[in-house]
C-alpha cells in the first residue's frame, strides 16, 4: 500500500473506522442474542416455558420460537436499526478513544492494571455518549414498548420524560459496560501476551490466536457484569417503578433470588463473548491493512 495514502487520516479516526466496520458485522451477526437476552430479562410479556414455586421461569429455546411464530424469522432482528445506531458509533468511539488514550500512555503492551483502565476509560466515555440509543435500543428489544421509528422514539421520549427518559440506566448500564470492558481488554491482552509471538504473526493462525483470545476474555468478563445488566434493563423499561439501581436490586432480589441477577447470562454470553471476539479479530486485521500497526 502507497505510504502517502496510507497515512494521510489521524489515526485515531482511522481506529474510530476500523472499529465501526467491525462493530456493524459483528452486530448484525449476532442481534438475536441480544433480542432473546432482553426478553429473558422481561418475561412478564412473553411465552414461558414452566412455572416453578409460583414464579414464571422463561426459557431461552421456547422464547426464541415463540419470537419466530409470532413474527417469523425476520422477528430475530427487531431493533436493529437503534443497534446498528448504538453499537456501530460505540465500537468506533471505543476503539479509537482506546487508540488516543494508548498513544498518550506511550504503550503498546499493557499491563494488567493498565489494560482495566485503560478499557473502563474507554467505555465510559463512548457509553455516556450514546446513552439514549442505548435506552432506546431496549425498549426496542423488548416488546413493551411500539416505537415505529428510532428519531420516533426519541422525540416520544423526550416528550413523555425528558433528558432524563434519555439517561434513565445510565448508571447500570457504566456498571455494566465499563467493567466488562476492563476486564475483556486485561483478559485479552494478558492471554494475547501468553503466546507465542510467531503464532500472532503468521497470517494463517493469527486470526484464530485473536479469535480464541476473544472468546476467553468475553466469557470470563460476561459472567462478571452479568448481574448490572439486569438492573439497566429493569430501569430502562420501567423507569418510574425503578428511578434508580437500588430499587431495582432490592425488586430482582426479592422477586427471583440471586439467579435472578443472572437472567439472560446464557444468550448474553454467546453475543457478548463471539461479537467481541469477532470485533477485535476484524479490527486487529484491518489496522494491519490501513497501516494502524
């Protein structure tokens, strides 16, 4: 590739472009999840599977094909316009805050501590950024709400509650995010670290190294953030019953027990663990070809 093409944007946006890219495939690929997920955490309004000590226990197969009966197999993809709206710019955002913030480090290997930072930085700053599509983008999901419109849906909201309709979970929703986003890029780093340099070179194991790499760090930070995702969800929905994250602890609690914090780990694990393991494999390749690295 020309030098002098090559070169020629900062390159803090050429990471907000390679992380968008990766951020619509990996989107796309896997909405159903984050459908699925959303609805196991709202089961009040969907088919359940069994009723166990008086309490509706939703599963994640019968919620998946009541999904698909009732509105067929493009009913998997609802939301997706708020989605592609939140996560194509929030991947951008992220990678390339993470870039500028590593350029200001001087480092390329980070340390555990500096890889958590690092990531919860990151996140922060492109999660309160896209809070209202985020908000958005659960009512979406869930079905409780009708929007026929993402600019529909925000201008309702603003009318009906305000700035803080727009912001309502943003504390959960960085409790939720912020974390896992420290904990993937310390995983990630420290395993990608572990191996053997000439593996992450080769062109014919270097994807599958970042991919694997991808996989462990998403399960372990999943699992860990697990539980703020139900609260952000609890509050976005019903933001006037749950005003805030300790209201809607004491309600999960309550209602469900401590499994009750992990609703929708299953379906949120396989989205969160393969879509970022696919978003940083496809960043990692395309730095490489635009001359990021």
């Amino acid at each position: 590739m020309d030098t002098s093409v090559q070169y020629q944007y900062h390159p803090v946006f050429k990471a907000f472009l390679a992380g968008s890219f990766s951020g619509t495939f990996s989107t796309i690929l896997f909405q159903p999840l984050d459908l699925v997920k959303t609805r196991l955490q709202n089961p009040s309004q969907h088919v359940v599977a069994a009723t166990i000590n008086s309490r509706i226990q939703p599963g994640m197969i019968s919620i998946f094909m009541n999904i698909v009966r009732q509105e067929h197999i493009v009913g998997l993809w609802k939301g997706m316009v708020p989605s592609i709206a939140r996560c194509v710019p929030g991947v951008g955002l992220y990678f390339s805050s993470l870039h500028w913030l590593k350029t200001k480090l001087g480092k390329t290997n980070l340390t555990a501590l500096e890889a958590i930072t690092l990531g919860v930085a990151a996140r922060t700053m492109s999660g309160v950024a896209l809070i209202p599509i985020t908000v958005i983008k659960t009512r979406y999901e869930s079905g409780v709400y009708k929007y026929t419109s993402l600019s529909g849906a925000l201008r309702d909201t603003y009318r009906a509650e305000g700035l803080r309709g727009l912001s309502c979970g943003l504390g959960p929703t960085l409790a939720r995010d912020a974390p896992f986003s420290g904990l993937y890029l310390m995983f990630y780093t420290q395993t990608k670290q572990a191996v053997p340099q000439e593996w992450l070179q080769a062109p014919a194991t270097s994807n599958m190294i970042h991919f694997s790499c991808g996989v462990v760090a998403g399960i372990a930070a999943s699992l860990a953030t697990n539980p703020a995702d139900v609260l952000k969800t609890k509050m976005q929905l019903y933001p006037e019953k749950f005003p805030n994250m300790l209201t809607a602890l004491i309600y999960v609690h309550q209602t469900y027990g401590i499994q009750g914090y992990f609703k929708g780990a299953v379906p949120r694990m396989l989205r969160r663990t393969l879509m970022a393991a696919m978003a940083w494999t496809v960043f990692e390749e395309i730095t490489k070809t635009i001359g990021l690295k």
